[in-house]
C-alpha cells in the first residue's frame, strides 16, 4: 500500500491537470478581479452623482427678456441663472438647446409686453429637448413660471376684489420621503450577491472536464476498471473542483472588501462596517458553497456525453442560484430565516446583513453554512449512484 | 486464468448475456469473437467488476469480480482502443496516477516505471505531455500503463483499431511476451488476421452465448470452411462484426 488514500490520489492528478489549463486560470482570474472592480465602478458612478451639489444653477437662454424684467428677477432667485440673448430662429434655438449648454430656451413674444398690461394672455415659448439629461431643471424652470402666473393672477383678482384662494379649490402639499439611501438599497443588495455567483464559474471547466470530459476522451472508462472505489474517484474530483473555487472565491472577497471599505459609501446612505475578521468569518462560512458549486456541476456533468454538452447543461443550472439574488432584492422583505436555506441567497443576506454593522448572531452562519453543505453532499452521493448504475457503466 | 461459467445479464428487457461460458488459460491469448451487440462490452465491463451479473459464475484467479473487485482489478491490465490518455500529463506523471491507483508504493513505482519505459522504448516522451503523441506513442504508453503493475491477466479492447503498421507490430510483440510470460490475455477485435496471427484460442459468442471455443484450426475443422472469416460468418450466421 502507498498509504495514499485514492481519493487524494486523484485530488493531486485534477488539480495538477486544472493549474495547467490555462484558459481555466484566465477564467478564475477574470471573475476574481472583474466582480468586484465592476461593483465597485457602479458604486463610485453613484457616489459621484450623489457628491454633486443638489442645486447647481440653472442655465437659460431668454430671448427678449428685457420684456419681462420681474419675471427675470423671480427666476433668478430661484437660481437660474439667465443668458440674454437676440432672435433665433427655431433651427438655431434647436441647435443650441443640442449643445446641451443651456438647459431651455424662453423665447417671450414680441408683444408680451401689450399683452401683459392689457390683460391678454402673454405668450411666453419654453424650448427644451426632451432627450437630453435636463428634464428636472426644465421642471423647475416651469415651476417658476407656473408661480409667477399665479401670483400675477392673484394680484389681479385681488385688485377686482376676489380672493386669489377662489383660485385653489384643492391644496397639494408634496413630500418625498425618498433618499438616496432607500433607493440604492435593493440594487446594493443585488450587487452583495453577485460577489457570490462567481463561485459557480471559478469551478466549472474542473467540474466538467473531470467528468463529462473525461468520459468524451473515453479515459472514464480505463479509469474506472482501477482498484478504485467510486466513491475514492468522485470524492477526489469533487474537491479538487472545490478547491480552485475556494481559492477563486476566496481572493474575490477579499479584493471586494478592500474595494468596498476604500469607497465613501456613506455619501449614498450604505455602510460597509466590516473589519478584516468579519470577513474572515464570511470566507470560512463560505467554503461551503464552492462545495456545493462543484458538486451540483458534477452531478449535472455526469450524465452528459460530452464537455460541451455538459458546459451548456451548467451554465444554464446556473442561472437557479441567481434568480433568488435578483428577485428577493426587489420584492423588499424582511430578513427571514428562510433567507439563510438557499444558497448564494444566504451568503447575500448574510454580508447585507453585516455590512450594517448588527450583531447577526450565530444561527444565521450555521444556515448559511450548512445548507449548502448538505446540498453539496446530496448532489456528490447522487453523482456516486449515478456511477455505480447498470445505465451509467454501460454508456461510458 | 479467467473461468466464466452460464453468465447471464439483462439490461430492462434486452438479454445482453444469456449464458456464456469460457475458460481463458494463463500462457494463452484468447481472442473474444463476435458481432456488434454480442455482449463483449459488456463481458469486459463484468469482469473488472463494474457490472452485476444476473446469474452464472466469474472467477479471475479464483476470485469472483462481483464480490471483491478490487482484488480481481489489481490482477488485471486493461486496455481499450482509444488508450484513455490525459493530455496535460506527462508519461511519468500517467503512469504514476495509475500506479498510486493500483497501490505501489513510489519505490516500487519509480522501478517499475524505469522496466517499462525500457520495455517499451518510452525513454524519448517519458517527461512529455501526451497532447501531440502520435497513435504509436500513444497505444506505447497505454500499454506501459497497463502493465506497470505487473497484471497476470489482461483484458484488451478492440486494441489494434486505427493503429499504424508499426503500431500493431509493437502490440503484438508485446502479446507475444506476455504469453511467454505465463499471463492470460482476453482480447476482443474484428480483425481476423490479427485472431490467426496471436491468438492461441478463440471464443465466439453471438446473442449473448458462446456459440464456440477452440483453437483458428479447431473452428475451421468444426466447420468445415478453410478460412477462419468464413467460418465465423457460419457460426454467428451473420457477417457484421468483421474487419480484414
């Protein structure tokens, strides 16, 4: 005897055939930097939006505005700022306003000024385009003319001995209880997930390689006549496919942490109060998953016939874990144990939850890491059953 | 020595086997005759203990496969037409795997690999990935991973299927000293020439029986047809499941 178990004899043999495969390795290392580089460019692009002062002046152009003094008094000290400018013709205002370097163009009407003292209505023209990024200072600039008509129409009524309240039969009071906070949560909690997907990835040329190609390549066969149990053979391909994903998963979290605690992620109301043990705990709670990954890849793989056959079967079962990720986020419940049973889904919850910086308690790690492990060893003794059948034996 | 004694095996309602019988003799090499669908495959797979038979006996050695397999696979070579070789491993590094898997020790090991790579002239791709081997380098080191751990009883595949002259050449020396060497060969083909070239005894199953056991001579004699294609044809009654 060697005093080598099998299984690690095989262990050593895909691995070593893994660190030679060297688009699996470009694989790894594309999802180990790109996850967490992607997430934290999204995040940064908020932050910086965020960052940008809330009421920056708004540009308008007003032809004939020396028409309209008190109302270009009134828009300037809502801050718009105002450029006078001569007749344009329509094309030349729609050139402008393309420019993108003024926000609307007011054109009033060479008669504004009669109309006005006359009592007629007073034809004031707002140009905008509607395509471009202005459409809330475009808003503004017509909720100043909308309170300036009113006031006007007020003063009038008043003068004719009507009260301007006859004019308002319903008073809308508006409240925007929405922060920037609120509205980037569930797109934050989709992100967290994500940094968990990549564990399917990292494992997958392994998982099918070992498997289905080997059966393709016919070695299956040869290898299976060895004074080896099965269960030595699937154990040893099973881990070897975990390990590289451990890895993977392992230095994408830690790259994500640093990513995540280098941003100011306060400006847009999320927290990252993680310290370097707390994410420890999250790696080792996560070994599981690449657990479960590699098993639940092989257990697909292993029916199929060939490497690609097996690769289209996976990439599509991958699809199941991120559903939960993307959907839950958005339906906006409340944590749940539930939440802590399905895979990836768990790992989310978990990181949201630490990242607020709570006391999570134990149980929630136990689920986490428990659940996928159990799933992880159903899949590995269905794979082994599946091997040792009358069916399977015969179609290698 | 490898008895099989009235096996049988169904897959659902399809009689793979339906009472075979042989003896193959050590110092012998037996070839294993028969069409497509005859039941080889799966005679082979039962063998090495990968399938449960129905009913009937297997001994290899005295040891029956279906209640300790991995006594019966340590005593058994088993070669197969497309070699089973892993592109990203060295020939050292292949034959190691296999060595561990049949429980050598790395002593023993390191020595073993040393004789066959003699043997067998491996000494020039010995430290090379087998991807790009030619079908002669590679049938060469499926064979030095078939024998490394010194079987007493082999089991071929379909070996000479898509091998060159000089390929089939180096194969059949091999068979030749194994003979020699007092061990029991199985092996399974469609090549007749390569049955009245090596063999010493041939089986012929069809349906999932034996239908006959003897020497080329025997079988030609029983039927009373010169060549042994012609002869086979008559036993089996059909011609599929022959090359020339």
């Amino acid at each position: 005897m060697s005093g080598r178990a099998k299984f690690v004899v095989v262990f050593v043999k895909e691995l070593r055939e893994t660190l030679r495969d060297k688009r699996a390795l470009g694989m790894v290392l594309l999802f180990v930097l790109m996850y967490p580089m992607l997430v934290g460019g999204v995040l940064q692009q908020q932050i910086s939006r965020a960052l940008k002062p809330e009421k920056e002046g708004i540009e308008l152009t007003v032809i004939g505005a020396a028409r309209a003094p008190t109302l270009m008094t009134q828009l300037k000290q809502k801050n718009v700022n105002i450029v006078d400018a001569g007749p344009m013709t329509e094309e030349a205002i729609t050139a402008l306003l393309r420019t993108q370097k003024t926000a609307a163009v007011l054109r009033l009407s060479d008669t504004y000024g009669d109309d006005y003292r006359s009592m007629r209505p007073a034809r004031v023209e707002l140009w905008y385009d509607s395509a471009a990024d202005s459409g809330r200072k475009v808003g503004d600039v017509e909720q100043v003319l909308r309170s300036y008509s009113r006031t006007i129409a007020g003063a009038r009524l008043l003068a004719h001995g009507v009260s301007p309240a006859t004019l308002y039969p319903v008073q809308v009071q508006k409240y925007d209880t929405g922060t920037s906070a609120s509205r980037s949560a569930s797109v934050i909690g989709t992100m967290l997930g994500m940094f968990f997907i990549p564990a399917f990835f990292f494992c997958l040329s392994t998982a099918v390689d070992s498997t289905a190609g080997e059966r393709e390549r016919r070695s299956l066969e040869v290898l299976l006549a060895q004074p080896a149990h099965t269960r030595d053979l699937v154990l040893g391909k099973w881990l070897a496919a975990s390990c590289v994903s451990i890895v993977g998963l392992t230095l994408e979290l830690c790259i994500a942490h640093a990513v995540l605690k280098y941003l100011p992620l306060e400006e847009i109301g999320m927290s990252w109060r993680l310290s370097w043990l707390d994410l420890l705990l999250v790696c080792a709670t996560s070994l599981t998953l690449p657990l479960f990954a590699a098993a639940f890849e092989i257990a697909l793989s292993i029916n199929a016939r060939t490497f690609k056959e097996a690769q289209t079967t996976a990439s599509f079962a991958i699809m199941l874990p991120i559903v939960p990720v993307i959907v839950v986020p958005m339906l906006n419940l409340n944590t749940a144990a539930w939440m802590y049973l399905v895979p990836v889904l768990s790992h989310q919850t978990l990181l949201r939850e630490m990242a607020k910086g709570q006391a999570v308690g134990v149980l929630p790690f136990v689920l986490t890491f428990g659940a996928s492990l159990l799933l992880a060893l159903l899949c590995v003794a269905f794979t082994q059953r599946r091997m040792q059948s009358d069916r399977y034996l015969m179609s290698i | 020595m490898i008895e099989i004694h009235d096996v049988t095996k169904h897959f659902g309602k399809v009689h793979a086997l339906a009472g075979a019988s042989f003896v193959a003799r050590d110092g012998h090499v037996t070839a294993l005759l028969g069409p497509n669908g005859a039941g080889k495959t799966t005679l082979l797979r039962m063998l090495v203990g990968l399938l449960r038979r129905d009913g009937g006996t297997i001994a290899v050695d005295g040891v029956d496969p279906g209640k300790d397999p991995m006594t019966v696979r340590r005593s058994i070579g088993f070669l197969t037409d497309q070699f089973g070789l892993y592109e990203k491993l060295t020939t050292r590094e292949y034959l190691r795997y296999f060595g561990q898997l049949n429980d050598m020790d790395d002593a023993a090991l390191a020595r073993r690999i040393d004789e066959v790579t003699e043997l067998l002239a491996l000494g020039d791709i010995l430290e090379r990935r087998a991807k790009g081997f030619s079908q002669g380098q590679r049938i060469k080191v499926a064979l030095a991973r078939t024998l490394l751990h010194r079987p007493r009883n082999l089991l071929l595949d379909e070996p000479s299927r898509g091998l060159d002259v000089m390929s089939a050449r180096a194969l059949r020396r091999a068979l030749a000293a194994l003979r020699a060497d007092g061990c029991c060969v199985i092996m399974a083909t469609h090549v007749m020439q390569e049955v009245t070239n090596s063999c010493d005894d041939v089986i012929v199953i069809a349906g999932g029986r034996t239908v006959a056991q003897g020497t080329p001579q025997s079988l030609c004699e029983r039927t009373g047809i010169a060549s042994l294609e012609d002869a086979f044809v008559k036993l089996v009654g059909t011609e599929e499941g022959i090359a020339v």
